[in-house]
C-alpha cells in the first residue's frame, strides 16, 4: 500500500508548455463603454431592469424620472440607495435606469440588483463588499402558482358539513 503511494509521488504532475486544461483564474478588468457607464440587467419577481452607472454626484433617474418621484415610500428609496452604502460609493456615482413588468417593490429590487453588478463592472474592487451583502445574487422568489381544486395556491375551499 505505502508502496504505491510513493509511487503516486512520483509522478510528474506539472503542466506542460501546450496544455490548456486548468487556466489561471485572471484578474477581473472593468467594463466600461466609449460613455465612461457600466450596463447591467438587474430583476426581481417580474421586473427587470436595465442599469447604466457612471461617475457623478449621486442622482438616481428611473424610467425619466427622478428617484424620490418614482420611488415615493422611504422603504424603496433606501433599498436603491444599499449597494453604494454597502460599498462605501455613496455620491459618486449617476444611475439612469428603466425598469418594467411588476410592481413597485419588485422594481426596486430589480434596480437594486441592476445597480450592484453594474458597480462591480465598473470598479471590479467593489466585488467582495457586494457579495458578502448578497446583492450580487439574484433573489429567486417567485409567487407560487394556483394549484387545482384549491381556493388559492395553498387556501381550500371552506368546508361545509352539511
């Protein structure tokens, strides 16, 4: 047994010059485009939204308009405002985003989302903060369908004795 475990060690295991198998992961570069912005897509439930970011004093502008008129609870305005806090950007980047499908909470999440992967785009040094947050992930819930023979997806019919 300890024979062939020596054996095993002496194997030649380094990589040859015109092998390819396992590249070195490569540093992360930014994504920029001729605009100086980032672009990424951001959803949530059934909104999706579309996110450019580029360097500027801290206005949000959804769908032409501006982030406290879109936006009008205080709730929805702070989950916009979570991947700049989170990465220590606050004020210094502009968003211009549209968003459609959902509702207004969806959309929000969906900007979120949008915002936080078009910040590690363009500052890839930004990942870590944005990932340990979770923000980077996209949030799978969904509404849960109508089964059949039920009220709603999971409410029966009331039951009736007589």
């Amino acid at each position: 047994m300890s024979e062939d475990l020596k054996s095993l060690s002496d194997l030649d295991v380094s990589p040859s010059d015109d092998t390819t198998a396992v590249e070195i992961a490569a540093p992360r570069v930014a994504i920029r485009d001729d605009l100086g912005r980032s672009y990424a897509t951001g959803k949530r439930k059934d909104a999706v939204a579309r996110v450019w970011i580029k360097p500027g004093s801290g206005k949000i502008v959804v769908n032409d308009k501006e982030m406290n008129n879109y936006f009008a609870r205080p709730v929805l305005q702070m989950i916009l405002r979570q991947p700049f806090q989170v990465a220590g950007v606050e004020d210094q980047f502009d968003v211009s985003a549209t968003v459609k499908g959902g509702g207004l909470s969806g959309q929000a999440g969906a900007v979120k989302h949008g915002i936080s992967k078009a910040l590690q785009l363009y500052e890839p040094s930004l990942r870590a903060a944005l990932k340990s947050a979770g923000f980077l992930t996209r949030d799978s819930r969904v509404v849960e369908r109508k089964k059949f023979g039920k009220r709603k997806a999971r409410r029966s019919f009331q039951f009736s004795k007589r």
